[in-house]
C-alpha cells in the first residue's frame, strides 16, 4: 500500500538520558526521574497543535527491574505520586490516560491508582496519553499469544483464523493505531524493545538531548520534520 499521509497522529517516546541528567550535576539518579516526569505536562500539551492524537511514552520495561532496589522502589513511588498529583489536571485538560504492560509484577496501590486514572479520564479524547510500565515488546506479544492460544483451546477461535490482524487484537496495545514516529532520546539508537510489533513501519529519530532537557520546541521540529518524509509502507509513491 503506497500512502502520501504526512500526520504524525501517533508519537511513541522512549524517554532515556534520566540518570546520567542527574549524574552531571552530581546528583542521585532519582532526582533525574523526577526532573524527567515533569517534562511529560508540556509534550502532552504541545500535542494538539501539532496534530498529535496519540502519544506513548516508556516509563519502566521489563527489564528495569535489574536496576538497584533503591531506584526500582524510587520510581514506583514516583509513579504513584505522579498519578495521585497529575490526576485532576489531565481530567480537566482533555487528556485519556492508558497503560499498558504487565500489570502482574506492580504493587496492587499502584495499580489501583492506574485503574482510578483510567477511569477518571475515560471520557477524554482531546490526547490520548499511554504509559507503558512494566512494558516489553516480546513480553506482551508472549502474553498475547498465550492468551490468543487459550482462546483456541476454548473453542472461541480456529487456528485457521489467526492473521495478523486478529493477533494485534489481543496486544496490550489493541486500542492504539500504530506508532508514526518514534523518538528515543539520550543519544542510543536502540529500540529497548519498545512496541516491537506496532513499529513495523514507524520513523525513527535518536536525537541526543538528555529527557529532562527535551522541549516542546525540539518536539514540535520532529513532528514537522516528520510531515515532510515520504513514507511508502514497502510500496510505491503514487
Ligand atoms: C530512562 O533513563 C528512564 C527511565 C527508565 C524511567 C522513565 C521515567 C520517567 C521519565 C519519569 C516518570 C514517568 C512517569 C510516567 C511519571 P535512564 O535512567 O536509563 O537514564 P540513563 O541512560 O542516563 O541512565
């Protein structure tokens, strides 16, 4: 399929350069967390004027938990606290907040604090913000086919049904068009496993600007950068 669409409608965000923004200044890597989480607001809000309808960002992977105990702690306790303090603010704002991972591993008051915002801003739909915690690519493609496999066991589906489409039914992500572009930040051009499956055909930007530095005008540059790519999904321009 050849497409001229130019409309990055959905931005994926691998958010990487936390800790080593916190150890320039001499500081806990914590404290680069926390100067990370509050960029979020402002690229939230850059969204709609830039055509932006959906945005995902990685906050913690299925590999995050190698870290030390102290940082690992540190985030879940930020995660909380960014939930219990964001939460009125993105009601009021228009935003619908998702998250997607394995919830399994959380502790239960963070996930009940996920669940109350998920709720909360059902009724939204000027951006859709998802946060991937405990989130791996082949995690989730695993836990898709396990339950996909369960369903045929069940009688609910034929082996013979199973396409592509039907298995993006069961990803964590089925209520998400695919990524358009995703930027990584921190200067790693890796994926980390970040919506491994959704990005077939996304752009890519490895940009070196550490999180907690990136701006809404270094974010609004991609996005433009990005309307200006011809993208042809393995076909023909037309
Ligand atoms: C990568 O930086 C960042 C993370 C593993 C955590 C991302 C979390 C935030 C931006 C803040 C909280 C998010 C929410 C949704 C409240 P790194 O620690 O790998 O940095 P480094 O590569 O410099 O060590």
């Amino acid at each position: 399929m050849a497409s001229t669409s130019k409309k990055a409608g959905h931005v994926a965000i691998i958010m990487d350069g936390n800790g080593r923004w916190a150890q320039m200044r001499g500081r806990p890597r914590l404290m680069g967390h926390h100067a990370g989480a509050k960029r979020i607001r402002e690229i939230v809000e850059t969204c709609p004027d830039v055509g932006v309808k959906h945005l995902t960002i990685f906050a913690f992977s299925t590999e995050n938990w190698k870290r030390t105990q102290t940082e690992v702690a540190g985030l879940m306790r930020l995660f909380k606290r960014y939930i219990r303090r964001e939460m009125q603010d993105l009601v009021d704002r228009g935003v619908r907040v998702r998250f997607i991972g394995d919830r399994v591993r959380l502790e239960d008051s963070l996930v009940a604090l996920m669940d109350e915002l998920e709720l909360a801003t059902a009724d939204n739909s000027r951006v859709h913000l998802t946060i991937a915690i405990n989130y791996g690519g082949r995690d989730e493609v695993t836990r898709a086919a396990k339950r996909l496999a369960f369903d045929v066991e069940q009688g609910k589906l034929s082996h013979s049904d199973v396409n592509a489409e039907v298995l993006a039914r069961y990803l964590d992500t089925h209520f998400l068009p695919d990524p358009d572009l995703v930027i990584r930040t921190s200067g790693e051009a890796r994926i980390s496993n970040f919506l491994l499956w959704q990005s077939a055909y996304a752009e890519y930007e490895f940009i070196d600007t550490l999180w907690p530095d990136f701006t809404s005008e270094e974010f609004i540059n991609l996005v433009s950068k990005f309307g200006t790519r011809e993208r042809r999904f393995g076909g023909v321009l037309v």
